[in-house]
C-alpha cells in the first residue's frame, strides 16, 4: 500500500491505495426495485464499507466522505467500518452502482467483461 | 387495500436467476398491486411489493410524450438509419421478446449482446474450450453430498438457493438436508453467506485462478510447492483436505459467481474450475453451474445460441452472424465509439457501464424499454415504459440451469409487453430494410424479401 500524509489547509490528510470489490448487496436488490432514480438506492450504492483498520488510520469515522479516484475517474462516497476479520485490510467494497462505474476501466482484454472487481483506486477523505 | 384480494398460486419470481415458482401472490384487483408474496426471499418481496402502476407515459420521444405508434416509428427509422446499431440487454424480459429482439438486430444488419457479457461472458467463453460438466438443480437437491461455492455471496444476491436448491433442502438420496451436506464458501471476503459453510476458505485477493490449479493438481496426485500458502493465502492441508473431499464425495458440484468472471483471470478463472470439474470426474460424478443473475439472463444465452449459433457478442454486419467477444460485445462496441445507435431492453448501462462506454451510449440515440425509469431511459431518443415479466406478462423464462419455466402473471398492466413493442419495431424495421435495399438497386420482390426473411 502506498500511504501519502500531507497537509492542506484544513490540517493532515491522508491517501491511500485500496483494492475496491464492486458487488451485490441484499438492500441494493431491494432498493433497486424502489427505482434507481430513488434516494434509497442512490444511498445504498454510495457506500463504501471499509476495514475498521484502514479506517482508523485514516482516521475515518462512519459516515465521514471520501473522494475515491483512479486513471478512470473519480466519485465521492461514505465510509462505513466492517469487523478487520470479515474485510482484509487494504480492501473495501461497493454495492454495484453508478459511483462505481465512474472508477471501472472499459478495457476488456478482448473477452467483453471490464475489470469490475479488484480496481486499485485512491481513497482521500474530504475535508469539510 | 381492497377486499378485492385473487390468490395466484405457483407464480413465479424473476428477479434472480433463482427462478423461484413456488410463490403465492395475493393480488388486490381494484389497487392493482399485489400486497403479500409467500414464500418470496427479501429480493422477491421488493420485487412483487414495488412493482405497482406508475402514472407515467407509455412512450415518449425526447422526454415529451407520444402514442406508442409514432414511438415504434421513430424507433424503427432511428435503428434503420444507423450504420452500427447494436441491441443490448435482455435478460430482464421473456424468451419470447428476445427472440423480437435477434429478429431486428438481424433486419438491421447489427450488433447483438446481452447483459452476459458482463456477467458469466467470460464463463461463456470458457465452455467453449473447456466444456460443461452440468446438471438441474433438481440433481443437485436429490444427490450432491459436497456443495462448493466459489466467488459468490448467493445469502444476498440468491436468497432461495440455499433453502430451495443446494443446502438444506431433503433431497431423494439426501433426506437429511444439510446433514447430508458438505458446504464450502471459498470468498475473499467473510459475507452473509459464511456461516452456512462448513468449510470457510479465504484466499489472497486475486489468487482463485492460483487455488484452483493447485487443487487440480492435488487431484492428479502431484505434490505442491512448499511455499502454496505464501502464494495463495490457503495452508496446504486445507487444500489436501478438499481435494480429498471432493475425490470422494459421491455428488459434488461447484457453484461459481462474479467473484470468478468479474476479477483478474476472468475467463481463465472460469476455465480452471471448469477443468478441475472435469478431472473431479475421474473420480466420482461432480458438475459445475455458474450461479446467474438476472432472471432471464440464461434464457438470453439460449435465444441468442438458437437463433446464432452464439450465445452473445453476435455482429450481422455482413448478413451472417459473428461471434467475437472484445469487438462485439457491448462494451467495446460502445467504448471504442463504433456504435452509432442503441436498442437497449429490460438492462440499466447507463447505470453500471465503464464511464467511456456511458459517454459514449450518452451521445447516440438510443431506443430503451424498461419497466421503470433509469439512467438509460431518462435520456433515451425514445423511451418505451413496458409492463413486468412475471407480473403482469406470461410467457417463458430459463432458470440458471436452463430449465424453462412458464410465467403465471399476477394483474394486467395497461402497459404493454416488451415483446409486443418489439414486434411492432420489427414489422417496420423489415418494411424499412425492404424499401431501402430496392432503393439501393436490389431487383426482384420476393429475391429483397427472401434476403429479409427472420432467422
């Protein structure tokens, strides 16, 4: 993992490298049918669940906003903790959703499937 | 809600791939919603709960509101006009408006794919040179004894595969259920499916191609490298462990999900479990079933095979079908700029697609049918709101294990079905390419009409 501490002129920040895990979720499939237009779906999928351990280092709380970015593009999230035994370190995940398409490359090494998993994205929280 | 209520027996869900067709709708007739689903798994719920009538156009071009036949027009003369239209989609819908579907990609000389290529695609292609040890779901709750899945999390996305499927039900040579079962989750991650598993394995984070060669070899009698664990996360003797297991069981299958297809290796992870199923057989029976998404995404493959000879990724640009994944999928054809209009069915890209495909999809017209309004309908040159599959439609769908399944609707939609709107397009598309094919010195009525005769 690469780590940057820096300053703005808010205080210290920190970037780091996370290998981001898109994927399905139980509350995405039910707020999917509300609507994907919906503020209950938008919520869902703006969720970025984290290792509790990564997050603390960060020093992140739930909630608090990060901008996630790559070579593709970038989105801003929030961040919630999961158990260090249930995420590994240096990995977080995503309910599947617009936020995280804006990350996914469209290269598809000739098989038609971009890589949709395993993206290696900045993580940076947002100063407010 | 009304006294009104009908009871709709064995109706089925088509949310998931699970193809549930045991539920009991209770549907109040005067509201026209359906207001308790037994037996339905949380995705089912919300799927029978949400879906009630919208006041909303039923066609509208340009976000203003227009007849459904002005809309079929400007449809037909959009995809016609197009020197590149792809269709794409479709596994949200019945067979019977897939096969509308192929029919207009081929009038129009297009690019047809479905919402496979960026799901189990790269499975797709490793069928192809690795072959399927396969079976129902049926086999599998009467006899498999050794359960694996690997890279899916079916407690959230598959609710009922569990309970109706693969772990608890009792089955013919199974009575006990799960007792009679081994489960193994093999996941980077711990998920809401971890507890059901007897056996938890968590390897590295891109190392599954890795696990399953070295479980391939440990089958064949080799010995591993000392350092496996270094590589791949998992101790050898759990490796042995299963090997084992899976020599000896009398029915194993593996179950296998996007954390495969949608990961580095995609078609080669797929590939690896497809061999390590194949040399299981060896052995003892063992059978691999990709565990699909969208309700009728199997019954996409199998329209777009009958009707190509290619399950996805298929171009008519030159009055064949062609099968070329990395050029036909949908994708590439829309982030390497090559289509130039879209019919997009019952499927969200503008929602889920790589940003370059999206800007690209953003800026040719597009045709969209779907349900409810979405990223790709809200923008779409004409939008079609079309009634529910399974809900307010009949018609046929594929379970994941190619099992088709007859739908029972639960109350009518003044919408109309995909299937009807399509063949509506169709009959002008093929008017459309008969008139432009004279006009371009094509001689002989019945000769232009043969050339435009559906598949």
């Amino acid at each position: 993992m690469i780590i940057i501490n820096g300053d703005s002129k808010q205080g210290k920040f920190v970037v780091e490298n996370l290998i981001l895990i898109p994927g399905r979720s139980s509350k995405q499939g039910t707020t999917l049918n509300q609507g994907k237009l919906k503020d209950a779906y938008k919520e869902v999928t703006t969720t970025l669940e984290m290792n509790q351990d990564d997050m603390d280092r960060m020093k992140l709380v739930d909630g608090d906003e990060v901008r996630l970015k790559n070579e593709t593009g970038e989105t801003k999230v929030r961040c919630l903790g999961k158990k260090p035994e249930d995420l590994p370190a240096g990995t977080a995940f995503i309910p599947y959703g617009p936020p995280s398409s804006e990350l996914m490359a469209s290269d598809t090494a000739g098989c038609g499937m971009p890589l949709s998993k395993h993206m290696i994205v900045e993580i940076e929280k947002i100063l407010s | 809600m009304s006294e009104n209520i009908k009871i709709i027996k064995d109706a089925t869900c088509t949310f998931c791939g699970c193809v549930c067709d045991d539920m009991e709708l209770h549907v109040d007739v005067e509201e026209k919603r359906i207001v308790k689903a037994k037996k339905a798994c949380v995705l089912g719920k919300a799927w029978f709960l949400e879906h009630t009538i919208e006041d909303a156009p039923a066609a509208m071009i340009d976000g203003k509101e227009v007849s459904i036949e002005e809309a079929i027009e400007e449809a037909a003369q959009t995809l016609v006009k197009a020197k590149f239209p792809i269709t794409y989609g479709l596994s949200d819908t019945t067979s019977e408006a897939q096969r509308e579907a192929v029919a207009i990609t081929d009038y129009i000389k297009g690019n047809i794919d479905t919402t496979t290529s960026v799901c189990h695609g790269p499975s797709g292609l490793a069928f192809q040179g690795i072959g399927e040890s396969t079976s129902t779901l049926g086999e599998v709750k009467n006899r498999a004894d050794l359960v694996i899945y690997w890279g899916g999390n079916p407690a959230e996305s598959h609710p009922r595969h569990f309970g109706r499927y693969a772990v608890t039900p009792k089955g013919m040579f199974t009575p006990g259920g799960k007792k009679d079962r081994t489960i193994v989750l093999v996941d980077v991650r711990k998920t809401k499916s971890s507890p059901v598993a007897d056996i938890l394995i968590k390897p590295k984070l891109g190392k599954d191609f890795e696990v399953l060669w070295a479980l391939r070899a440990l089958v064949k009698g080799k010995k591993l490298a000392d350092n496996i664990e270094e590589i791949t996360g998992v101790p050898l003797e759990t490796l042995e462990d299963l090997a084992e297991r899976m020599k000896n069981c009398k029915f194993g299958v593996l179950f296998f999900g996007m954390g495969l297809t949608m990961t580095r290796g995609r078609h080669f992870n797929s590939g690896a479990l497809l061999a390590l199923a194949t040399d299981l057989n060896e052995f003892t029976h063992f059978v691999a079933k990709p565990v699909r998404g969208h309700g009728n995404v199997t019954g996409a493959d199998n329209v777009v095979s009958w009707q190509t000879g290619y399950p996805f990724g298929v171009n008519f640009s030159r009055g064949y079908p062609r099968f070329n994944p990395g050029e036909f999928t949908t994708v590439d054809t829309l982030a390497n700029g090559h289509a130039d209009a879209a019919l997009i069915v019952a499927s969200d890209p503008a929602s889920n697609f790589p940003k370059k495909a999206i800007d690209h999809l953003k800026s040719i017209p597009v045709v969209a049918l779907d349900t409810k309004r979405t990223e790709t309908t809200k923008d779409a040159h004409v939008a079609f709101k079309t009634s529910t599959y399974g809900i307010n439609t009949t018609g046929t769908v594929y379970r994941m294990d190619d099992v088709p399944i007859t739908l029972r609707p639960a109350f009518e939609s003044p919408f109309p079905d995909d299937e009807s709107i399509l063949t509506g397009i169709k009959k002008r598309v093929q008017e459309l390419m008969i008139a432009k094919h004279q006009a371009t010195g094509a001689s002989g009525e019945a000769k232009v009409a043969a050339a435009f005769t559906p598949l």
